[in-house]
C-alpha cells in the first residue's frame, strides 16, 4: 500500500509541474519547456497508470482470496475456537457465504468425547434427549440433502447455545455414542 500512495503522490507530483512548466513556457514562449512540460505530462500519466495498476492487482489478489472457498477444517476451527483434535474427521460442511441468503454453517463430523467435551465447555449449551421421531425436521429442512442427524441413532442428544437475541444460535445433534456430531450453526 505504501508503494502504490508513493507512486500515487510521485504522479502528482510529476503533474503539478509539468502544468508549472506548461505555463511557464506559454507566459515565456520557450520551445524548450514546453517539451519538458510535456515529458513530464507523460511521466506523470505513466506513473499514475502504473500505480493504478498495481492497486487493481493487489485488490484482485486480495478479493479473490477472500472469495475462496473455506477448508472442512477451517470452518471447524471458527466455529469451535481450534483445530480439530487428531480423533475428530470433518466428513462434510456448507459454509454460510451470504449471511441472509445461507442460513447456517453445516458440519458433520466424527469426533471422539474429549473433542466433545472441549466443545461443550465453550459455551452454556442447553441439553435434551430426543427419539429419532421427535427431531425437529423444520428448522434443519433448509439444509443441504446430507444433513440428517436423525439417521445417527434411536435417540440423540440435542445441544442448543443461543448467542444473543437476534436468532442466531447453534445447534449440536450428537449420536447416542458420542461419537458422531452434526452441527447446524445459525448467524444471521
């Protein structure tokens, strides 16, 4: 960045005196300046341009990094503060890239219980049992076709944190085994 407002205040630079130069030559009527005021015209869109290049370069590169698509274990590590733990398999996500349009953040994946446990302590989740038949299949229907929590087991362990009062929150559904996790998590 400092090189691009360098080169930025060097064009300027170069503009403001050839326009010194140009009214100079024309007050004095000298050929010579006047081609020295041009030179310096064109040094100056030159450098400007050049500026103005890499400027656009540096965004592009910046943007298009941004706009990658996030890894199975970055995802994981943003939602639950660290890498996944050498038992823990991120089997398959669906980041939220549009906050409106994509409701949550989809994860599944095999852990074992002291993954479980680190994740649990992060936060006051809210705990219930329930039977495969009584998962709520509304609020997961809007997920991809590959989240289905209740094909784990008979009965799962359904753990909710609610983060503020906005509807954002997250929802844990956990194989009666412990061994197995699929996490829905709702920013909006």
């Amino acid at each position: 960045m400092q090189f691009i407002i360098s080169q930025g205040i060097i064009a300027l630079s170069l503009f403001i005196a050839s326009i010194i130069f140009f009214l100079i030559s024309i007050s004095k009527k000298k050929m010579p300046l006047f081609y020295l005021a041009l030179f310096l015209s064109f040094l100056s869109v030159g450098t400007g341009l050049y500026a103005g290049f890499v400027f656009i370069k540096k965004s592009y590169i910046k943007i298009s990094k941004s706009l990658e698509p996030r890894t199975n274990e970055e995802i994981y590590a943003a939602i639950f503060e660290g890498n996944p733990n050498k038992c823990t398999v991120v089997l398959k996500t669906q980041d939220q890239v549009l906050p409106v349009i994509d409701v949550a953040i989809y994860l599944h994946f095999k852990t074992c219980e002291t993954e479980l446990n680190r994740i649990l302590k992060q936060q006051e989740y809210e705990m219930n049992i329930l039977v495969k038949n009584e998962v709520d299949t509304t609020s997961i229907s809007m997920g991809p076709d590959w989240f289905e929590p209740s094909k784990m087991s008979d009965s799962i362990y359904v753990f909710t944190y609610k983060k503020d009062d906005f509807g954002n929150y997250q929802t844990l559904f956990v194989s009666k085994k412990k061994d197995e996790v699929y996490c829905m998590d709702v920013t909006n």
